[in-house]
C-alpha cells in the first residue's frame, strides 16, 4: 500500500537556486503512483505558475499550496528572538496552512525540507502520531558549520558580530532538530559523517546525491572546437562563491591570461560582490543576474568550480555536467561525486596545475568528450531512490 506524504519545503518556484534545484531532483524521484504527494511551499514574486517546470512538478502531487512569502519586519526579528536563527522562514500563514493541511489528512511520512523550516515542528506535533507517522529533515549543508564560515569571511567587525547575533542560536536548533526528527537525508557521505558525529544513528542518516533531469544543450562539436571561455557560475554574493571566484581569478586566470591571452572569463550569478566587480574588464566580464545561462555553458569551454566551502557548488557541477560542459573543480567542490568522474585531469588544487590544465585540455578534444559522456552515465544512476520511504 503507498503513503500518504506531505513534503513542506521553502522554495522550490522558481528553479533558479541549488536549493531548489536539489529539492525538485527529490521530489521526482520519491513521487509514484503508488503514494499520494502534498506538497507545501512558499511563492515569491518571481514564481510563475505558467513556466513549463511548474506544469511538470506540479502534476506529480495531489495538490500544491504555494503560501506568499511576504514577511513583516516584526515577524523577520520574532523568527530571531525565537529560534535563535534568522535562517528560519518563519511566518505564521504558513503555520496557518500547515495546520489545516494536517488537519485534513493523516499522513505517513511528513518531509521538512531544510533547517529553515523546523519552525513548523510544534505545528506538526500537534498533529501526528508520532508512532505512526514518520518525520524526515533534509540537510541541504550543515547549516551552523556554514554560519561560522561565513562570520570568519566577514572583515569588519561589525558585520562579524551582527552575524553572531542573528545566528547565536543555530547551532542549538540544528542540533534539536537533527535529534527530533526520525531520518534525516544529507548531500554527501561527508556530511552524513557530520550528522553522525553530532549524535544521529548513522543507520537514520541517508544520503541522496543530487539529480535533476536537465537536458544537454553543448552539442559535441561545441564542446570539441575551443572558445577560450571560462564560466564561473552561481550567487556571486554568497561567500563560498564569492571567496572561490576571488581564488581563482587572482591566482589561475591572471596566470592563464599571461601563457594565452586569448582567455576571457565569464562571472555569471546574481548579486555580485563588489570585491568581485572591481575585476570587471574586458577579458574579466562580471554579468549579474541573467535570464539563462545556457547560452554561457554553450559558449564556454569550461564550468569552473574553485570553491572550498558549501555545498551549493555541488548543484552547479551537476548543472554543468547534465547540461554537456566540462568542469574543471576543486577537490572540496566534489566531495559526494565519484572519483570516475574527477581524476586528475579534472579535479585540481594547485593554481599552477589548473593553468596547466586548462591549457592541456583545451587541446584534448577527445578527454573532455569522454568526461561528459562518462559523468552523466554516472549520475543519471542517482536518479534511483527506491524504498527511501519505505514503501
């Protein structure tokens, strides 16, 4: 017999974000036929209902409740005078529907999508069974592990302690909520190690790679004729994007630019970092938000992936790949890829190394088309999730 499921997640329209991106991969490999979806979310003022993506998801569900995301600066300081965390989407209309969605249906597995949403734990409590129905956390990152990251990257010591003040909860609350719930899924064997080191049975701790079926828009004959493009992309103000792009512009591409001047690097993300514009130029060309970046992955020869901390990179390596683009990362970046996928060739630390690379690569058409091709047999095998739910 199926379950009966409700997943209530923070964002999953639009599909612009690796929060996103990831939760969606999900949902389509744990819906079936065989059990009934409810799925609760927030909407923005960017969602668009008429988008070919929301036509799709949305038909593997019963329903969908999308609740406004319009918070009052009132409801932005309680979410921090309760939990301790200002990464909480605290908002009471989404307890609200909470409330009347478990009122109406007994459910057998609830899904709270990220940390921010263990706000709703006392709601559901309310409601359930808790011998019946089974309560799952997806850990997107080890989130108090990313708010101490990203206080060290802040150089005035104002923002350092208004960061502290806005956080000095998290760690409690992940812990709590980790402890409170039956299973949680992570991204990667390492943070499952994490999860684990903080007190969770690994035997409760699964992880789901991530998969999102996107289709491959670099042809072969793009990806064999060299643009002298690189492409860094992602959310040019989060500061694992930002400390990785600065990384590798200031170390490799001004190298590169030195040994073939014919390179030029394309930033593409929204929000970008001041530290970041100051190398816009001509060969350095920092774009902001965009409509889409496939026309980018068509045009570049190479994703390139620096980062050494977060676990958002991971989602823009799967992009890249599914998408046809080599991707040249760090090995931080590709903890939770197989080793298959980035050998030597293509997972590189040394800034000397990555010129090298790139410059070698460039030249080898037939080792960046096995990389494609190799990768994306490997990770469309990610898109097998059988009895997570315990069917």
């Amino acid at each position: 017999m199926g379950k009966q499921v409700l997943y209530i997640s923070g964002k999953l329209f639009p599909v612009n974000s690796g929060d996103a991106i990831y939760s969606l991969g999900i949902l389509e490999r744990i819906a079936s036929p065989d059990s009934t979806f409810d799925v609760l979310s927030y909407e923005y003022t960017e969602t668009d209902v008429e988008t070919k993506e929301y036509r799709y998801y949305s038909k593997l569900f019963r329903q969908m409740r999308l609740v406004p995301y319009q918070p009052t600066k009132w409801e932005n300081y309680k979410k921090v005078l309760f939990y301790g965390d200002s990464t909480q989407k605290y908002l009471p209309r989404m307890m609200e529907e909470a409330d009347r969605l478990l009122s109406e249906t007994q459910y057998d597995v609830i899904i709270l999508d990220h940390l921010r949403m263990f706000f709703l734990y006392e709601t559901i409590q309310k409601h359930i069974d808790r011998k019946r129905t089974k309560l799952v956390l997806i850990q997107h990152n080890i989130e108090h592990m990313n708010a101490r990251e990203e206080i060290r990257y802040q150089s005035r010591a104002k923002d350092k302690w208004k960061l502290r003040l806005l956080n000095r909860g998290i760690k409690r609350l992940e812990h709590q909520a980790i402890q409170a719930v039956d299973d949680i899924w992570v991204i990667s064997e390492e943070d499952k190690k994490l999860i684990s080191a903080m007190g969770k049975a690994a035997d409760h701790i699964h992880v789901i790679p991530p998969y999102y079926n996107y289709p491959t828009i670099k042809e072969r004959e793009h990806v064999e004729h060299p643009s002298y493009n690189l492409l860094l992309l992602g959310s040019m103000e989060w500061y694992p994007n930002v400390l990785g792009a600065l990384w590798f512009i200031e170390n490799v591409f001004q190298e590169l630019v030195k040994q073939d001047e014919r390179y030029r690097l394309f930033v593409v993300g929204r929000d970008p970092s001041p530290l970041i514009q100051k190398y816009h130029s001509e060969q350095i060309i920092v774009t902001g938000a965009v409509k889409s970046v496939d026309e980018y992955i068509r045009s570049c020869d190479f994703l390139i992936v620096p980062n050494t901390l977060g676990g958002g990179a991971k989602i823009k390596i799967l992009e890249g790949i599914m998408k046809g683009i080599p991707v040249l990362a760090t090995k931080e970046s590709t903890v939770g890829y197989s080793e298959d996928i980035f050998d030597e060739d293509f997972c590189v630390n040394h800034p000397q190394t990555f010129v090298q690379k790139i410059i070698q690569l460039n030249k080898d058409a037939a080792k960046k088309i096995t990389f494609v091709n190799k990768a994306r047999s490997i990770i469309s095998d990610n898109q097998k999730l059988r009895g997570i739910l315990g069917q």
